[in-house]
C-alpha cells in the first residue's frame, strides 16, 4: 500500500487552468512569488544518485508533459533502471523511496512550486531535483529564470529548447523523448468510425487549447488547405482539439474561421490509442507551428508511417529534416502570445509560408507514390532520431549508467497498416516489450 499525503498536499488539475487565466504581468509575478515562499527548496548539496530515478508528473492528464512522464517512466523501466512514480493529482506514494534516488519531476517553473509543496514533507530530502520541462521560445521567460533555483538540472525535449533555456544558470541537457522505445500504439478505430470518406484524401491537424493557440497556428493551416483545395469535397482538414473547453473564445474563434464544407472540428479529447488511430486513418499530418519544444503529434505521425507537413524550425527539427518530412519555409518575427505565457525579452518565433504549405499539400495529395516514399523515409528518420541514445547519456552523466544498454539502431520498418503499430526496437540486453 502506498501512504496519502494528505487532500491539502496535492496539485489540483485546475491550478493549470487557473495558471493560464492569470493576467500577464503583475499578478501572474505575484502569484508564482506566493506559491515560491511556501514551496520546499532543494538540498545545495545533494546526494550523489543511486538506486533508480523517481518520476513525479501529472501522470493521467492529456499533456505534453504528462505524456513525457509516462513515456519516460515506461522506457526507464525497460532499461532496466528501477523507477518510482509520483502522481502529482494523487495523494498516494509509493510506500518506500530510497533517499539517494533522484526525483525527476516534469512540471514548468510556472506550477514547479506547487508540484514541490504537493510532495509530502521530507520527500525532497538531500535527493537530486531535476526538473523535465517543455519550452518552445529561443530565450527563457524571467518567471523560468527565477524557476531554476528549485532544481540543480534542467533535461528538456530538444536541442532548440536547451539552447533556449541554456542561460537559466543550471545545467541544462537535451533528453528528446525515446518515443522508438515507446512508439504509439493505435486502437482499433478505422477511418469510417471517425465519420471520414473513404474516396478523400484527409489532412490531420492536432493542438491542444491548454497550450498556446496562437502557438500551434491553426489559422495558417486552414488557409493553406483552402489555398490547395478550395472547397474540394474529396480533400478534407480534420482539426483535431483537445480540451475546448479550456478557452472558450479561442474555441469560438477557431470554428468561425474553420467554417467550410471540407474542413471539420474533432472537439473532444480522445483516450491515446483512440487518437493514434485517428492519425493512422488520415493521410497528411500537418503542422504550421509558430514553435515546438519537440512536436509529439508529428513526431508520433512519423512512427506510424504518416508524411507530415511541418513548418522548418524548432523542436521538430530533432527528429525530421528535409528528406523525411515536407518542411516549410518561413520568416522568424517576435514572439508574441496574447496570453503571456510564450513571451521573453528578445525571442522570436516563425511565421510558416502559407502558400509554400499549400503547394505541399497539393503535391502529395495528388501523388500517393510520393505520399507513401516520404512516409517511409519519415519514419525510418524518427525511429533512428528517436531511440534512448540521449536519455541512456543523462543518465550517466548524472551517476545513473546502465551496464551493458547499448542502444541498438532498428532498421526502418513498413507503414502499419489501419489498426496496427510500429514494433519497438530492442536495446541489447534489456527487454523492451510489455508495460512498465
């Protein structure tokens, strides 16, 4: 049996919420300063890890980096590394924790004080902290410099977002998720259950209301795919949208500017098999982003055998380059997130070439050979890109080595077929079927 730690101690789902409808500026200041005094703060000096690493995350929300603790945990179990888990949004521990074992611990410097609090006290102990965090602009926001001083290292999703966060005075180490050891595993759903023609040929568009709209650029979309096809019955845009009821406004923007006969709305947040299904029913996934930290959704498009059109800059870039996806050319402007949460002084942010998108879509729509040889060769790219190579050197660097995981390089594999997912690759020595 685990041990509560008590109703008062634990994150409540709506702080995220609450977070994000702050006003920028003073009281979203204000509000981390409140939560930073009454947060624990790490040892200056903590013990040298051993035993296996904790991860502590929003481990059943629909996040990105709730999705980063699961699949982190999941693959750190494969290697062999005995890991602990932690759910933020439960008041139930695991029974022991070895006090040597670090806590890694995926939440933003935003909410990072009350993730800290919502530990049970004493858990911190001498342990070292090691905040997992998702961040998407070149330059890191003054409220994630002040984060910093509750962890002793930063691991993120990419190259970009370390380069981005690198002035935060930690060290700071590039971890992509190993998403080749984790790679998505569809239901069952076909096409026909998602209400989608057989005869069309169908874009996917995903994002997530409780990011950054403006972020995730779904308006480039809609216009790059009106630009390609106008009103085209048998070429359709599927606008995939997670959490609606976050940000009504937006939700209300968004489907004003989607009105057409061949574009729809997919508005509800689906179980992961379900919504790996619906990728594996469309033919192009699409993402005209501003920014990514890392890109799951095309990232996961990729494993499964699905050509993405992706805006050429960013986190993305960590698993895709010109040979395997169709990139898009743009112009890098100033960021600019009218709800405060994307912004640092001097960072910028691209602005994707709508008509360069659409001449994109064109192409491989029209062309299901070239569709399917730019699937291939994206996913060959990713399960390369993505393998725990980054992860399996964290580890080591921070006193964590796994004897004998030498990460193996699995050959590309044939797109899977409606209903089926990419087998995992092997890691010599180390099983990596099953659940963790």
């Amino acid at each position: 049996m685990g041990r509560s730690c008590g109703p008062d101690r634990r994150v409540p789902g709506f702080a995220h919420h609450l977070w994000r409808l702050l006003p920028r500026g003073p009281r979203r200041r204000a509000a981390f300063a409140v939560a930073a005094r009454l947060a624990p703060h790490p040892a200056p000096e903590p013990l040298r890890p051993a035993s296996g690493i904790i991860v502590a995350g929003h481990l059943h929300q629909a996040t990105g980096l709730g999705e980063a603790a699961r699949v982190l945990r999941s693959v750190m179990s494969r290697l062999g590394l005995p890991v602990w888990s932690v759910d933020l949004d439960a008041p139930v521990l695991p029974p022991w924790l070895p006090p040597a074992a670090p806590l890694l611990i995926h939440a933003n410097p935003p909410m990072l004080p009350l993730a800290l609090r919502a530990l049970p006290p004493g858990v911190l102990g001498q342990r070292m902290v090691i905040g997992y965090w998702a961040w998407e602009l070149t330059k890191p926001s003054p409220l994630w410099r002040r984060g910093a001083e509750f962890v002793h290292r930063v691991w993120t999703l990419s190259e970009f977002a370390a380069e981005g966060l690198a002035p935060l005075g930690v060290p700071v180490r590039a971890v992509p998720l190993p998403l080749a050891l984790a790679p998505p595993r569809p239901s069952a759903l076909l096409r026909a259950d998602f209400g989608l023609p057989e005869d069309a040929v169908v874009t996917l568009v995903s994002l997530n209301l409780a990011s950054s709209h403006v972020r995730k650029n779904p308006e480039a979309a809609i216009a790059a795919h009106r630009e390609a096809f106008g009103e085209r019955p048998d070429r359709i845009l599927v606008l995939k949208v997670t959490n609606p009821d976050h940000f009504r406004r937006d939700m209300a923007a968004l489907v004003a500017k989607a009105d057409g006969p061949n574009i729809r709305i997919l508005a509800e947040t689906l179980a992961a098999p379900d919504a790996h299904a619906l990728t594996l029913a469309c033919d192009i996934v699409m993402s005209l982003h501003r920014s990514e930290g890392f890109g799951l959704v095309p990232a996961e498009a990729m494993l499964l055998g699905k050509p993405v059109v992706a805006t050429g800059w960013s986190g993305n870039l960590e698993f895709m380059d010109a040979n395997s996806a169709a990139l898009v050319g743009y112009k890098l402007v100033p960021a600019m997130d009218p709800r405060g949460i994307y912004e640092a002084p001097g960072a910028v942010w691209a602005e994707a070439d709508v008509g360069e998108a659409a001449a994109h879509l064109r192409r491989l729509a029209d062309d299901p050979v070239a569709r399917a040889e730019l699937a291939a060769r994206g996913q060959a790219h990713a399960v390369a890109s993505l393998g725990p190579q980054k992860l399996l050197a964290a580890l080591a660097e921070i006193g964590l080595a796994i004897p004998g995981a030498v990460a193996s390089r699995p050959a590309a594999q044939a797109a899977p077929g409606a209903g089926q997912s990419v087998a995992a690759p092997s890691v010599a020595g180390f099983p990596v079927s099953g659940h963790a």
